[in-house]
C-alpha cells in the first residue's frame, strides 16, 4: 500500500524519537491483564467479579503505571490504569513523539481506528448510588487539528456500550463522561501542553503538538445496587496516526444525595475551526 507524505513523514518521525529518546530511560509501567487494569482503577478490589477486553487492537494499548506522572495515582495506591490508542511505552518519555499505528480498523462504524475497550464486571453493595473516577485525557492530535474530523476520544458507559463512528462524529448515548453533553475529545475540552509535562504529549520532542486536558477530571454516574459492567473505550478518529491517551484512576462506589451524571468541574469548551490535514 502506498503511503501518503504526510503518513511517511510521521512514520520516520516516531522512529528517531524512539532512538533518541529511549536511551537510559526505564519507565515503571507494564503491559497489563483486564483484571490487572480493573484492580489499579478500582480503590475497592473486592466488588469487581471479572474483567476482559470486548476489543483491542495491540496488547500494548493498556497498561498499569507505579511511577507518579502528571499528578497520577490519585486514591490510596501506588497504581494507576493508563489507555492508549498506541503503545503505552511512549507515554512516560518527555520530549518524544506517541505516534503508533496497529492498523486496527473500525469497530464501531467507519471513522474508529485502533480501539481499546476494557470492560469491568463488579457488584453494587446495598445502599451505594454513585460511580466515580478520576482521570485525564492527554492527546499528540492538540491542538493542530482540533475542530478536524481527527476528533480521537474516551467514553465510559454503564452496562450498555452503544457508541459508534460516521464520517468523523461520534454518538454515545449511554456515555457518561460528558461535559455539557460534549466527550472527551480532542475538540471538546481546554487543553495545555503544560499539564502534559513528564510524558510524550508536552508539545516537544519529534512531535507536531500535543497536550492533556486542563485539570484532573472526575466522571460520575448513578447507579443501583447489583451487578454492572463498566465500559471504558478509546480510539483514534479517522486515522490510525497520532496517539490519544487517558489515565485512569481512584474508582470509588458511595452513597450521594447530589450524584450526577458526566464530568464535574468543567464547564468551559473550546471548539476551533475545522483543520484538513
């Protein structure tokens, strides 16, 4: 298959950031199992009852980290689940490019490419209402093509995992993590490169820009005692180039008389105009 410039380009990019930028550099992370995942999320390990990936598209689009990045872990361990829609590996090496294509193709309609969903199955005790968790959504798309089709993004649905892709949009009816209804994407939230400062999306190193979302975000959701399954998806948006990113952490079930549905804390968006690339 013949390549486009702008493909070759990024592709001998990744290589010499990789070359240089790997050389003494031991980041704390593994490739991780569902359950291994479900664990460093959830604070409490004793509700979950099982785990798995419904697809994925490389096993190195998941990890555990135990090295403190970006204000991560948050809750009471050392751990914290991280997905990509590359290899987890890049992330942890500043100044360097995450820039992987695994060639997965669409999943979910006709514009996801590379997705990772990871499903956790767990219990509700008597007298619990509310899912929370903490996490941040780091991408190399930010923020030269924000308001383009290459809207890369991360949905949690509760129980039901509906979402698809047409043509660059993106429809998530069950998802929760929203803000004024909007997902976390590349073109729905404020993001700095600042706040990606430790990992590969500071807008420097062999990359073309990249940056993390302002602030730590908290997704929540009602919920009733019993059996559910969590759904947490990422994917690049109409190309399989120039990784997106989220960590995840510090899961908590409580009771709450003011659980509400979507990201708490955020109530600004930017939209910019559309770029082609």
């Amino acid at each position: 298959m013949k390549l486009s410039f702008k493909k070759l380009f990024m592709f001998l990019l990744t290589a010499l950031a990789l070359v240089f930028s790997t050389l003494g550099v031991t980041p704390a992370y593994a490739t991780s199992t569902a359950l291994a995942m479900a664990n460093a999320l959830f604070e409490d390990q004793t509700l979950i009852t099982g785990a798995s990936y419904t697809t994925i598209a490389n096993s190195a689009q998941t990890a555990v980290f135990t090295s403190a990045l970006t204000g991560f872990p948050k809750g009471g361990d050392a751990s914290f689940a991280v997905m990509s829609t590359g290899d987890t590996a890049a992330i942890p090496i500043p100044d360097s490019f995450a820039n992987t294509d695994y060639a997965g193709g669409n999943i979910r309609g006709n514009s996801d490419y590379d997705v990772a969903i990871l499903k956790i199955d767990f219990n509700v005790p008597a007298g619990k209402n509310c899912l929370t968790f903490q996490l941040r959504f780091l991408s190399e798309e930010y923020p030269n093509y924000v308001g383009s089709q290459y809207n890369d993004a991360f949905i949690a649905e509760l129980d039901t995992s509906d979402w698809t892709t047409t043509d660059g949009t993106i429809t998530a009816p069950n998802n929760f993590a929203t803000v004024s209804g909007a997902n976390v994407s590349v073109n729905s939230l404020p993001m700095s490169a600042s706040n990606g400062a430790g990992t590969a999306f500071d807008s420097a190193g062999f990359g073309t820009g990249g940056a993390s979302t302002l602030g730590f975000l908290a997704a929540q959701s009602q919920l009733t005692p019993g059996h559910h399954s969590l759904y947490l998806s990422i994917f690049d948006q109409s190309d399989h180039i120039l990784d997106s990113a989220v960590f995840l952490d510090d899961l908590t079930i409580n009771n709450s008389t003011s659980c509400t549905r979507g990201i708490l804390g955020i109530n600004k968006l930017l939209f910019l105009p559309l770029i082609v690339r």
